[in-house]
C-alpha cells in the first residue's frame, strides 16, 4: 500500500477536482441508501463548486486524497473550539478496502493534534456502512441527528466522537 498524499484544495481548479470526485463517489455509494433524488439535490447544496467555496470560506479545510498521481478521494475537516469536525472523506469505488481510510483518519487526527484538539466528532448515515469501519477507528456513537436540508429531504444520521 502506498502512503497518500493530502493536497490542500486552494485553487478554483483543486474545488474542481473535488466537485468531479463527488459527482462519481455519491450517486454510486448514496443512492442505495437515499435514493437519486436526493443525491442530485446534496450534490447540488453540498458539493457544487460555490457550496464548496463557500465552506472553505467559512473556515472548513478541503483535502484531495492522492495516490502516487491518482486522485482517489478527498475529505473536509472544520476546526471547532474543543474538537475537530470531520464533514466529509470519500473514497473511489476501487480505492476502498485497501487501507486508506484508516491513513486518511492518521491525517485527521494530526490535525487535531496541531490545532490543539484531542477529538474528533463527525456525522454519518445510520444505513451507511462506514459505521462498523468508524467503530473499528475508536469512534462511540453519541446520539441520533436528523437534519432537515430542505427541499423535503432530511440527513438521519449517527453523531459519533473519537477522543485519543
């Protein structure tokens, strides 16, 4: 397995990179559990290129996941005051299962580690598998959340926190 690179996202063509990487990663892994509708309209509210630039804009860090020259994922942390919220980190169909969400989860965590943060909180589907794979990293459930994101459509998610 090689060691990934994390690559700041900072550049108009960087968000394009992320933008083209969920319009391949969230219909195939999302629509099983929610449903196309749904997909298209998260992608449209969550990942276009404004909603992105718009996050890193209100302080939320992008990372492009690379393999030697491959992009193969990417990720979004937002440093909070006590802890480090990790809002997104999405991997390639053929890039799962080969140990790389775990090196991704080191990169967070040294994260945390440099702003001074000793957890890390995220939110993640209740039917989405990565929950066992969360489990396995040190993260506890703490509660239910469902968010209403408009458009009729809601996130009915599992709030779950890592302390290291």
């Amino acid at each position: 397995m090689d060691k990934l690179s994390f690559v700041p996202v900072t550049t108009h063509s960087a968000i394009d990179s992320v933008k083209t990487l969920a319009e391949k990663i969230w219909p195939e892994y999302y629509q099983p559990l929610i449903g196309i509708s749904q997909v298209e309209y998260m992608l449209e509210k969550i990942q276009s290129r404004q909603a992105i630039q718009s996050q890193i804009n209100q302080g939320s860090r992008y990372y492009l996941i690379q393999e030697r020259d491959w992009l193969i994922g990417y990720l979004a942390v937002l440093p909070k005051p006590s802890e480090l919220f990790l809002s997104k980190l999405y991997l390639t169909a053929e890039s799962r299962g080969k140990g790389y969400g775990r090196q991704a989860m080191e990169f967070v965590k040294e994260t945390a580690l440099a702003q001074n943060s000793n957890q890390i909180t995220l939110t993640v589907h209740k039917q989405n598998p990565s929950v066992q794979a969360y489990h396995k990293m040190g993260f506890q459930i703490v509660e239910p959340v469902i968010t209403n994101i408009g458009g009729g459509f809601v996130m009915d998610d599992f709030k779950m926190k890592m302390i290291f």
